[in-house]
C-alpha cells in the first residue's frame, strides 16, 4: 500500500501530484477562511460566548499552516529531502486534524439547537474523529519502523527501481501506516466537505431575504 507521497516518485503521478498539491494549498486557505468568516458572523447573531470567537480564531492559524505546507510538500520529494519532507507532511496533517477538532467544536455549538442540521454534525463528527484516530495510528505504525537507527540511505536507494519498491513488503508494518494515512486524509476532506449544507443554508436564506 502507497503513501500519498510515493505518488511524488514517479511521473505522471510526480507532475500530478505537484500540481494538485499547490492548488489545494489556495484552495484550502481559501476554505479555511471562508469557513470562519460564516462561523464569526453566526456566532454573533447566536449570541454566543465570546469563547466561540476565540475558538474560531484560534482554527485559522493550524489551518493556514497546513494550508501552506501543502503547497510546499509538492517540490520536495521525500526521496530528495526527507526531513523536510516530513516536516511539511506533518505540519499538513497534525494541523489539518487540529484544525478540523476545533471547528467542529464550535459549530456544534452553533447548530446543536437546529435539529436540520443533528445528521450533519453528527457526519462532521464522525469525519473528524476518523482524521484524528487515523493520525494517531498511523504515527503509531510507522515510529515501529522508522525509529532512531533506521537505515534512510538504503530505504531511499530503493526507489530507483519503481517496480521492486512498488512492490516491496520488507516492511508491513508501513502498509498499516499507510492505510491509517488514507483514513486521516479522507476524514479532513470528510470535515470540509460537510459544511457544504451550511453554505447551500446561507443562499437559500440569502435568497428569501431578497
């Protein structure tokens, strides 16, 4: 089983994933602070506690690091550089999962009183817990490998030969991890894709008012 990145090892999935990294990267900045803006101004007209405000300030900034993270991993192939390759991975991943906690927090606040929208958190949820239990196991399966006296020369050398390391299974326990991976990833793409009915709520409102 790959690792997102091993897709950044051989074309086309190397020009594939560059592009699709980089403009992911704006895309999600621009989610991100779409996201608070409608959570800011709900917020207020809700009458909340100012804790909510400083809750929805305080997602922005993991996410826009993420954000930017994922613009960069794009150029540095772990077979290249490695720890700076790890670096942006786990920027991307622990402050996606952070970033889909808190978030998910306040607006459950927000909707927890609308019973149209009791599925949808429920889903948000749901998501949010898979990012998050997906990041622990799979930092979990791979520090069982990758610990202070792996050899990462002889690991890198391997990818020379696409086949042989496409099909390798020297390690298993990096199969695990990477499922896990596919779990975290699909679980933050979960988190931001269920506030879609949120956005079709506010034209809809938007509409009746004109």
């Amino acid at each position: 089983m790959p690792f997102i990145s091993d897709f950044d090892l051989y074309e086309p999935g190397d020009t594939i994933f560059t592009v699709g990294t980089f403009v992911s990267g704006f895309l999600v900045f621009w989610i991100i602070m779409e996201i608070h803006s409608m959570n800011m101004k709900r917020i207020s007209e809700g009458g909340h506690h100012s804790i909510w405000h400083g809750l929805n300030h305080l997602a922005v900034f993991p996410g826009l690091i993420g954000a930017f993270s994922c613009i960069r991993i794009g150029s540095v192939p772990w077979d290249v550089d490695g720890p700076m390759h790890g670096h942006y991975a786990f920027d991307i991943f622990n402050n996606g999962v952070y970033w889909c906690l808190i978030v998910t927090a306040v607006t459950i606040r927000i909707w927890w009183n609308h019973e149209r929208f009791r599925m949808v958190l429920g889903l948000r949820v749901l998501a949010a817990a898979s990012a998050f239990t997906g990041l622990v196991q799979m930092i979990s399966a791979q520090a069982k490998v990758w610990g202070p006296d792996f050899d990462w020369d002889s690991y890198n050398v391997t990818t020379s030969d696409m086949l042989a390391f496409c099909t390798n299974t020297n390690y298993p326990l990096l199969n695990v991890a990477a499922v896990w991976e596919y779990v975290l990833v699909f679980g933050i793409l979960g988190t931001i894709l269920s506030f879609l009915p949120e956005v079709v709520f506010d034209d809809s409102l938007g509409h009746e008012e004109e």
